[in-house]
C-alpha cells in the first residue's frame, strides 16, 4: 500500500450555487455548493474543487462566503478557483477555509505570482490550473476560460511552475473536455515525464475506462471529474470500486 | 501559521470550542493544537517567540497536539530550517527531507498503527490519511512512534507521543472519519 490515487469531484460555482451546462450556456442550477460537498465527502470523494465560474468581483466576493460554509462541516481539502488574481484573493479564500487555490490566467499574465503565494501560503495550496491546446505535436497554454491563446508550451509552462514553487498543476484539455471521449492521454504522459509535483487530469472523462487510462497510462495522481458525477451517472464510491476491481490504490 | 479555519471547524465537530490565539494566554483551556502548513523557518519564528510558554505547559501536563509542520518543530532540529533554529526538542529525532523522487508527498497514505496509542485508538490498521509535505523526522525513538507510512519504499514515522505530547505528520483536520477520530480522541484525553 502507499499513495491512493484521488477522485476529485468539481463543482462549477455560478453566482453562489453549483450549475452545470455545456461550455458555459445553458446553465442549470443543480444545488448548494456546501451541501453537494458534502454528499461527495460522504461518497467518499477525496477532494473537492469549486470552481467560480462567475468570475466577476460579486461572484468572488459571494465565493468567499460559501467557501466559510463549506468548510464548517467539509472535511477532506478542498480547492477553490476561478477569478483568483492577486495574492489578497488567496488570503481571503484560505482564511475563509479552502485550503488550495487554483490559479489560470492569473499565474499567465503575473509571472510572479506562483512564486509570491508559494513563499507566502507555502506550494502545498498553490494550484495551477493549466487549459492545454493541441497544436500539432505540441499543446499551447490557453488562458481566459480557454478562449486566449499565449503562445506558451504547455510542457515548459508547468515546469516554470514547479519550479517557481507550484504545490499541484490541474491539467485540461480544451480538445477533449466536454467531449466525453477520454482524457488526452498523451498530454498527459508528456507532462507526467516533465514534472515530479502531482497532475490532476481533467477533461475528457466519458466512462470509467477513461479515468482508469488517465490514472495508469496517463500518470496522473488524480482524476478532476464533473459530468461524469452530476449526472448521477456514477456516485464516487462506484467509480472507485471498479478502479479498485481494476488494481488501482484508491481510498475506501 | 496553517489553516486555522479548517482545524477550527473540524474540533467544534468534535464538540470542542477551538480558540485561534497568536500568544498562549494564561490558563482557562484544556489543551493545545500547534497546527502548520508552509515554511519551516516562518513557523519556527513564532514557535519561538513562546518557546518558554510551551515548555511550561508541557510541564505542566497540558496536552499539545502538533500538526504536520506543528509536529516537526517538537523534534531537535529540521534539515528545513537555518542552523541553529533548534526545535522544541520535546521528541528526538531530527527532521529531513523525504529520500523519494517525487516530491512534495500529497494525497491519502495508508498508515500502519503500532499497539498503544492514545490518540489512534479505535482507528484501524491500514486506514488512510491526507498528507502534504516535503520532509519527516529521521533518528527518532521508536518508542515515541506509533504509526508508519509507506511512500516511494521509503517508512517513515507519521504519529508520535510521549506522555501529554501527541503530533500527527498528516492533517486530522483534513482526513474525514478517522482523522475526526484522532481529533476527538485528544479531545477526549483533554478533559479527562
């Protein structure tokens, strides 16, 4: 025995409740982010991520608040993104009780921001949220919801990140996401061989198979799964039962 | 230094009435938590400035949980911090950086529970913990150590005790049931 590999729900944040729909339009709302927190802690989830999918400053203000109930009664990590720009949202998020924040654009347009919030909350809750395109035989950085190209590899960027003190990088693929066809699983080879900190690979999950392939072929330490899971198609403890059946470490 | 609000809320689910304090007042508790995420040096600055004050209340009997970072400052010395930034030095051991490649270990390990612990008790063998961190004490006393883990073929020790002084290298606060165990458990001795 040793390391599980996680399972890590995500919630998409809209205004203060969970939502989901298809690339941002047709937003539905689906619940309480607490209280859907919880029933994944309960499903045995290992982490969970919120996701501000607002990102205006009321919605980050309105994420704070349901960070604070939240983590009165969560108690497994949890990570919050989306909006974060300067080193006072990390404080507020982490003193409202997440215990990671992830950054995207952010991390892009700042280049020193990785570095100021690892020196200043320590790399165990610095996240970096990476959005990969494929590009030919390479993936180039996308930032701004996937919609901005930066002309960034992929593979270089989270090694600047490691090095600049990254504690985790969260690792989509525009290419795959929604798409429900399987993780790029390639992309997560080439960023496994590049860095030694933890990939969590999102984007892409349609079955278990594919969660199984980003956890074993892929390298990744953890599966970031959405759809898969508000679709009731799976409850997180069926997932890791048959990953469990498959040989894959996870948590019971 | 950590998450206070996360320790915080887990010891009121426990039933506990968790004070956050900057300084250790005098008195009117039952117990202590040094709780600790983020750098060595930064923790061992404020460690310091009440060095005097927790060396007392070890003394006294209070009961003091160390977590993660909090733990590793009970030892001589950490490889993490400058020279001569000793530790409270309440455990022996020193603490070094994990010999694995990939570093830091983050996520939930198993831990391998050794017979007689206080604040392990009714958890069971093999149950798992969430970890972050980068280093573990080394050259401790085995019988100051009462569960294991396994990372990278490398065991090192992850819960310590010693009379009123109890650390865990995981997060209690972040482990669901078991680790609300560990946290009620100290609770519990606490108040006894």
């Amino acid at each position: 025995m040793g390391l599980a590999k996680r399972i890590i729900p995500c919630l998409d944040v809209y205004d203060g409740v969970v939502v989901k729909g298809i690339r941002f339009s047709n937003l539905k709302k689906i619940g309480d982010p607490a209280e859907l927190a919880v029933e994944y802690m309960n499903q045995l989830a290992d982490e969970i991520v919120f996701l501000d999918i607002s990102a205006t400053p009321k919605g980050r203000e309105t994420m704070v608040e349901v960070v604070k109930k939240t983590a009165e009664n969560l108690f497994i990590p949890l990570t919050v993104g989306g909006g974060v720009r300067t080193i006072e949202d990390f404080g507020k998020l982490l003193r409202a009780g997440a215990d990671k924040v992830s950054i995207n654009t952010a991390a892009v347009r700042d280049r020193s921001l990785v570095r100021r919030a690892s020196r200043i909350f320590g790399s165990q809750c610095v996240v970096v949220a990476v959005d990969a395109k494929r590009i030919g035989g390479r993936w180039e950085v996308y930032v701004n919801a996937g919609t901005e190209p930066t002309g960034l590899d992929v593979i270089e960027w989270i090694r600047t990140c490691e090095q600049e003190g990254a504690g985790e990088i969260l690792l989509t693929s525009i290419d795959a996401d929604g798409t429900r066809s399987g993780y790029d699983i390639e992309l997560l080879q080439a960023a496994r061989m590049a860095v030694d900190i933890p990939i969590i690979a999102s984007g892409g999950a349609g079955s278990l198979q594919h969660v199984y392939e980003a956890l074993t072929t892929g390298g990744a330490d953890a599966a970031l799964l959405a759809s898969l899971l508000h679709y009731r198609q799976y409850s997180v403890i069926e997932i890791k039962k048959w990953l469990a059946e498959k040989g894959v470490e996870v948590r019971f | 230094m950590g998450n206070l609000a996360s320790i915080s809320a887990s010891l009121r689910k426990v039933g506990a009435s968790p004070r956050i304090v900057s300084s250790i007042p005098d008195g009117d508790f039952d117990g202590l938590i040094l709780p600790g995420v983020g750098s060595y040096s930064g923790a061992f600055r404020k460690m310091d400035e009440e060095r005097g004050s927790i060396e007392k209340l070890v003394g006294e009997g209070y009961p003091i949980l160390g977590v993660c970072l909090g733990l590793q400052l009970m030892f001589n010395w950490s490889e993490e911090g400058n020279p001569g930034e000793e530790g409270l030095g309440l455990f022996k051991g020193v603490v070094r950086k994990l010999p694995a490649k990939r570093l830091p270990h983050i996520g939930w390990n198993n831990i391998e529970i050794v017979d007689g612990s206080v604040i392990l008790d009714g958890l069971e063998n093999n149950c798992r913990m969430y970890f972050v961190h980068s280093y573990a004490p080394t050259d401790y006393d085995p019988s100051e150590a009462f569960a294991l883990a396994n990372y990278c073929n490398y065991r090192f020790p992850v819960v310590f005790e010693k009379k009123n002084v109890f650390g865990t290298q995981f997060h209690p606060e972040k482990s669901w049931r078991q680790g609300l165990i560990i946290l009620e458990n100290f609770v519990k001795y606490c108040r006894r």
